[in-house]
C-alpha cells in the first residue's frame, strides 16, 4: 500500500467513494517557505487555517525539480525512468494509464485548469480530461488580437475564478479538478501590498521582477541585500496565491462546494536562493528544488495532523484511489 494511504488509513480516514477531488499543484513552491510549515514570515495564513481542517505532510517531496517530470509522476504514480517523460523533448506515453482515466472510468467528470504550459495537451497530459482550459493563452478581443502579453499565464486569481466557475455551473457529481498555478515561479512579480509585507521600503537596486533577474547570480552573491529582496519577492508571491487560494475555498464553501470533497493542496517542485550556488530550479536535486509541501483536507480526513513520514507525489494517486474506494481500478 502507498505510504500516504498508510498513514491516513493508520488516523481514521475511511473509504468515500464518489467524493468530489481538487487537486491544486501551486508552481515553483518550496515546502520551508510557508509559515504553516514553520517559516518565519506570514506566508499562508489562510491554508493555515485550512490546514486545522486537514492534514499536513511537513517531509513530503518532489521526484524532480523540473515541472513536466513532476507531474507526470504526480498523474502516472511512476518514477521519471518509468513514464520516461524526462528531457523536453519527451512526451507521455498514450499506453500509460493516468489518474483522471482512473477516475472517469469510475464515472467522474474531469477537468483540468492549467497556466503553466508546460502541462500542455501536446505533451500528452490532456489524457482522462473532459475538458482540458489551456490558461496560458492570452484573451483575445473580437478581432482576434491578443489583449495582454501573448507570453503571459492567467494569474492565480483567473485560474482559480474559471475553475470555480466551471465547476459550480456544470454541478457535475462526482468530478475531479486539476488545477495548476504558476504565480509563484518567476519572473517575481507580486501584488504590491503583499510585497509591501516583506520588501525592504529603502531598497533600490537591481531587481525589478524579470527574468534577467535570474541572470545576475554573481552580483546576488556579493550582495546580501539584492539576495534578500529576490527571496522576499519570491515570498510576496506565494503569499499572494495563498490570498487567492483561500478565496477560492471560501468561495466553495459558501455553494456548498467543500462538502463531499476532498481538496489537495502540493506543489510541482520548489526553489534555489544561493544555497548552493545557483538560483531558481530544473537542474538539480537538492533539498531547496524537491522538498514540497502537502495539505489535504476532506471526508474522514484528520484534522489539524501533521505527519512526519516520508512521502512523495507518487503516493498521491494511489492513496487517492484507495480513499475513494477505488484502489482496484489503479
């Protein structure tokens, strides 16, 4: 049995079949970076206090520090060498069986929302969605031309209204969500008033949310400041998605959404500030790159746990499955 499935059968959490399930992968987010893992600035404060209805794996990890790899683990339940969705060339194989052709199998209706393109049909992730919204697409107007940045994704917040949207109009039963942001990774760009929180108001140096940003590591390294202004930066981001994320829990709560569902809260792989060297993430596998966080919370879930067990994104799937139910269709 996977270790996750262990563990929450181990607290209490029985089978629900036919219980609804979001799963939200929150791009680029490193696990020691959010105050409801014990970080030091108030980073999550509203998935803190979702996570007094859930449970928090503090020593869960990523199988790769690159985004396509990672989920197609998450989706797959296989190592990198087994689904072989490694290098940017590779596409997933058609004769994998995937996490949504499990469950819309088991008759739910699937949806994916996603702003990182990375996670494209054309790389094979489409696989077991009814209905897949490319949100790294810009909006068009009537003539066709792109209104915004043609390389830009949906923020946070557009991702998490579509899928809101779609998901209390269609009232499909059961369904699944994939959800996918991406406001996190860089280029560093926040809210200002959540950069506000952790910014040095006297700064006035080189870092201005691009991506050449990341191209400067020598001066970050002779410069403390510099590096602790692209941390908080970083950190204003997340804090910003945590807004938006909590927004959108209260939002489905208040339809009467949450009822029946289980939400799953992780990320795709994290990210490097200098800690050896480098800066940002895809390269290699330290500690900062793979070590990610995991909230869920749901029917027969534990409250206000928080596990110390190894885990990683290849227990999701199969403890998903085996908590709906549905174990023997994995």
């Amino acid at each position: 049995a996977a270790v996750l499935a262990l563990l929450l059968s181990a607290a209490g959490c029985a089978p629900a079949p036919r219980a609804n399930v979001i799963l939200i992968v929150v791009d680029t987010v490193r696990a020691d970076h959010l105050s409801l893992a014990g970080y030091g600035r108030p980073t999550t404060p509203r998935l803190a206090e979702y996570a007094q209805r859930g449970t928090y794996f503090d020593r869960f990890h990523s199988h790769s520090s690159w985004t396509r790899t990672s989920v197609a683990t998450l989706l797959t339940s296989l190592m990198p060498r087994a689904h072989g969705l490694i290098s940017s060339a590779d596409v997933l194989p058609r004769a994998l069986t995937t996490l949504p052709e499990v469950l819309q199998e088991a008759g739910y209706q699937t949806f994916a929302f996603v702003a990182n393109p990375q996670v494209h049909p054309q790389f094979g992730f489409e696989q077991g969605f009814d209905r897949f919204h490319e949100l790294f697409r810009p909006e068009t107007d009537e003539n066709g031309i792109a209104t915004e940045d043609p390389l830009a994704s949906a923020t946070d917040d557009r991702v998490l209204a579509k899928a809101l949207s779609v998901l209390l109009e269609e009232r499909a039963s059961p369904y699944f969500a994939y959800i996918h942001l991406l406001d996190p990774h860089g280029p560093y760009t926040p809210d200002p008033a959540d950069a506000a929180l952790f910014v040095d108001p006297a700064y006035n140096g080189i870092l201005r949310g691009s991506l050449r940003d990341f191209r400067r590591i020598p001066r970050l390294r002779k410069n403390p400041r510099e590096l602790a202004q692209f941390i908080a930066l970083y950190d204003a981001e997340i804090r910003g998605t945590d807004r938006d994320l909590g927004e959108f829990l209260d939002r489905l709560e208040r339809a009467g959404g949450l009822q029946g569902t289980h939400v799953i809260v992780t990320a795709d792989h994290g990210e490097e500030f200098l800690e050896h060297g480098g800066t940002g993430h895809g390269r290699r596998l330290y500690q900062e790159q793979v070590h990610i966080p995991l909230l869920w919370l749901g029917p027969g879930v534990p409250p206000g746990l928080k596990v110390q067990d190894l885990g990683g994104l290849i227990d999701i799937a199969p403890t998903l499955l085996d908590v709906l139910g549905l174990a023997s269709r994995g």
